[in-house]
C-alpha cells in the first residue's frame, strides 16, 4: 500500500503543474482508475474538464482518444463497424475510438440516448459486440465523460441505467481567486504539456488496480455502508435509492482511497469522504423534495447524521 501511496501523490503533484488548486477532485479520480471506475465530470464549460484528462493520460502512461458527442453521432462511431474490403474480397474491422485506456466523451448529454448506450457494454463488461462478435477492451479502461448541467438546448438527458454505471460523478467549480492568478501566470500563454511527466503505464496500473483489491474490510465497516444505501432506498425525499451496484461502487472506492492514504484497512471516514461522489448521482429526488430546495448531497448528509458510525476510526478492524 505503501507503493500505492507514493505513485498517488506523484501522480497528483505532476496533473498539478496542469490543473490549479483540484487536489481532491485529482485524487478521486485517480481513486476512480484504481477502482476500475468511470468518471462523470459535470460542471460549466472552460473550466478545464478537458485539459485535466489529458493531463492525467500523460500522467498515467496510457492510450487516450477523444470524442465530441453530437446529435448526429451513431454507435458504429464510438464502438467501431465492420466495412467491405473490395481488394481483399472481405469484411474488415475497424476499431472505434473506444478501443483505448481513456476515453474522453466529452459533452455525453448532446448524443441520442441510443448513441450514448452505445457506451454501456463497454462501461460494464469492458468489451464491445460488432456484429455478433465480442472484442476485448484494452486493460486499463476508463471512461471520462463530461456534459454542462446549464445548456439544455440539444441535449439528451443520461438514463439511470447509464448514470449508475459512473463510479463517481464530480465537480471542478470555478477557481479561488490566488489559485486563478497562479493558473494566468503559469498557464496563460499556454498550456505546458511537456513539463508533465509520465508516472504510470497501463501494466503498473493494472497490477494496482489488483493490489488495491487486498485492503481489508471490517464487517462492520461493511455493514455501514450498506445501512447507507439502505437509507436511500427508504428516504421519503427520494424516489429512487441506490442500487446495489451502488453499494459496490462505495465498497471498491473505500478500497482504493485507504490504499492511496497508505492503509491496508477501510476506516468509516474513507466511506464517509466518498459517499456523496460515489452515490448522489445515483439517487432521484421527488418532486416535491426539489420543490422545497433539497438535493441528493443533502439527503445523504442528512443519512450520514443518521445512521449510526462504527467506532474504531484509525485502527484495525
């Protein structure tokens, strides 16, 4: 865990010579690549939700493509199709641009819902069917997709089938006023990409994508995060609680954020830390909660003041 440890905060000191003052949201992400996760970045535009994926792909040593979701995109141009070779006399494959480590789907929401299904197979099972045939994604996959929660002109909602599939959905919000004025500075007349390093590559991460697997779980840790999810399914606030998709979303990241501070051992802070970004997306307000000013983040702290913590916070279970 302790090699773990150190190549997250490398990791996070070179994406930050790129990306100013989101040393939370760069781990959570890099919590996200250890956890075999997606990543939903939902936040306004220009605030450097693309620049900090292809920051983290040279980071990470891994293959990255991007693709600008539009309203005409169709599914062969994400996962890849079969053409007629004339010369050869056969069909041939060509791959899609999903066919790599890191994919940036950028602005998801202004697809079709049939274009951005497209996505599920590979998000879930890490493989893509062509007519009738199964191809293996590269090892390791991620998702990062982004979409402007303001704009609602051309844009097609994500189903819940498809929200529930990101580990985490996240933030960056606009910069504090120094951390602005150090980005102008450094970043102003440009963006130095060839000061980035590169830390990782995809056979290291998969080997910590494993070795993140061997931290501990108390039961009654587990048990904890479950009576969370529970409370979601029953809260009056909401009409759609976490599924258990979701509880093993919270139980992989606890996982990978203790070995990232070090720690072969989940603590209950690690799952209250995570709770908000790895489950709010998952979980539908009614109407009349939204009405009243209530939004998923505040239900789950409500549940996190309810349900009972277990005690033992810094030792082994």
């Amino acid at each position: 865990m302790e090699e773990i440890k150190k190549l997250a905060d490398r990791m996070t000191a070179e994406t930050e010579k790129i990306i100013v003052g989101k040393t939370h949201q760069i781990r959570l992400i890099l919590m996200a690549v250890l956890s075999e996760g997606h990543v939903l970045l939902d936040d306004l535009p220009g605030v450097g939700k693309t620049t900090l994926v292809k920051t983290l792909s040279k980071v990470l040593g891994c293959d990255s493509r991007r693709v600008q979701f539009t309203p005409d995109l169709l599914p062969s141009d994400i996962v890849g199709m079969r053409i007629y070779d004339q010369q050869r006399g056969q069909f041939q494959l060509m791959e899609g641009p999903v066919m790599t480590n890191l994919l940036l789907a950028d602005e998801i929401n202004r697809a079709i819902p049939r274009t951005q299904s497209a996505l599920l197979e590979s998000m879930e099972e890490r493989q893509v069917t062509i007519d009738g045939q199964t191809h293996p994604l590269p090892q390791p996959f991620l998702v990062m997709a982004t979409q402007n929660p303001v704009e609602s002109e051309s844009t097609f909602r994500l189903p819940a089938a498809q929200m529930d599939r990101f580990l985490i959905r996240l933030s960056l919000g606009y910069p504090q006023q120094k951390e602005e004025e150090a980005m102008l500075a450094n970043l102003g007349n440009g963006i130095p990409m060839d000061k980035v390093g590169r830390v990782a590559n995809p056979e290291l991460l998969c080997r910590l994508q494993k070795e993140a697997l061997e931290v501990q779980v108390a039961p009654n840790v587990t048990a904890y995060m479950v009576s969370i999810t529970q409370a979601t399914r029953s809260h009056p606030q909401l009409k759609l609680g976490a599924s258990p998709r979701g509880s093993r979303a919270l139980y992989r990241a606890s996982k990978a954020w203790a070995a990232m501070a070090g720690r072969d051992f989940v603590t209950p802070d690690d799952v209250q830390t995570l709770v908000e970004p790895v489950l709010a997306h998952r979980l539908l307000p009614t109407n009349e909660a939204r009405v009243a000013g209530a939004t998923a983040g505040s239900v789950l702290q409500e549940i996190l003041t309810a349900v009972p913590v277990p005690p033992g916070r810094e030792e082994r279970f």
